[in-house]
C-alpha cells in the first residue's frame, strides 16, 4: 500500500495535502496629530511633518534594534512597524537622534532635536503613554476608548510629556492562497 502511495504522488496523481500560510496584517483604522497639545506656547507647537520625521525616526531605530537581537517580533512591534511603513509611504524622512531605548511595556523612546532644543521622543501603548503624558485631550480619549473596545491596538506619541498623535491599529491573520 505504502509503494503504491509513493508510486501516485511520484507520478502526480495524488496531490500533496495543502497547509495554508497566514500572514499577520496591520492597518492604522484612525490617526490623529495635533500640534499644538497643550498650551500653544512656542515650545509646545511642532508642526505635523516635524511630528511625523520624529515618529519614523523612533520606528526606524526599533528596527535597527531587531536586526541585532535577531528576535522575532512582538505583535506590540509589527504594528509600530505598521505605523513607519505609512509614514514612509506618505513620504516622511527620518531625523537624527540618540539614546534610543525600548521597552516591552513603555514602547520606544529616543532623545531628538527639535528647533536646537533636546528633547525626549515616546512611542507606546496608550495604557503605560496615559501614565507618562500630560492629560489627554478629549479627542485622543475617544479614540483610546472606542479602539479598545473594539479590541485594537492603540498608541500614544509624545514629546516632553505632551501626547501629539494617537494611533488605532486593528490586526488579523489573512490566509496566503498560492495559485
């Protein structure tokens, strides 16, 4: 029976037991920036763009780190990634920075120079971000709130303790289907 098995897949009469892939997707659902969190002082305005150079920056020191750890993942960094992916698509360069440092629970954060003032980037989930920021403008609070309830990932961008932008990441699992 065993020599017969062989002898049809051999000659292609029995066609291998397909295994389906999966491959993990992330999509932003909503983002918001703001440039002005807080105060409208000169210090605490940062114009989008600036916001965005920032934020690819931080996410484009989280994969330097992951090609030196050779670690896999986490599904917390896949959907940072996520986030530079459409920053870079939508054009934005990075900046230069240093002191760069992640964290499983607090996220990433990097010190960059932001019109000749130092000044400390954080990129991270929103439940350890609400500790480390200035209260939270109604807004990011809605979608804080909504995503969660959804089940999405939510992350919280700020600089100097003052949240810029929020992010709501959904993710699922999509079968690859070979043709």
């Amino acid at each position: 029976m065993r020599s017969l098995f062989r002898w049809l897949k051999r000659e292609k009469k029995i066609a291998e037991p397909l295994i389906p892939k999966f491959i993990e997707i992330f999509d932003i659902e909503r983002q918001l920036f703001v440039q002005d969190p807080f105060d409208s002082s000169e210090d605490s305005v940062i114009e989008e763009e600036k916001l965005q150079a920032v934020l690819l920056t931080l996410v484009g020191g989280l994969r330097e780190y992951q090609t030196k750890v050779f670690e896999n993942p986490t599904e917390q960094h896949k959907a940072m990634d996520a986030v530079g992916k459409s920053l870079e698509s939508a054009g934005v360069v990075p900046i230069a920075y240093t002191q760069w440092n992640q964290s499983p629970i607090q996220g990433i954060a990097a010190k960059v120079i932001i019109r000749g003032k130092v000044r400390t980037a954080l990129f991270g989930p929103s439940l350890a971000m609400v500790r480390n920021t200035a209260p939270l403008r109604p807004e990011f609070i809605e979608i804080n709130e909504s995503a969660t309830k959804a089940g999405h990932i939510v992350f919280i961008f700020a600089i100097d303790g003052l949240a810029y932008a929020i992010f709501d990441i959904s993710h699922r699992l999509q079968e690859v289907v070979k043709k």
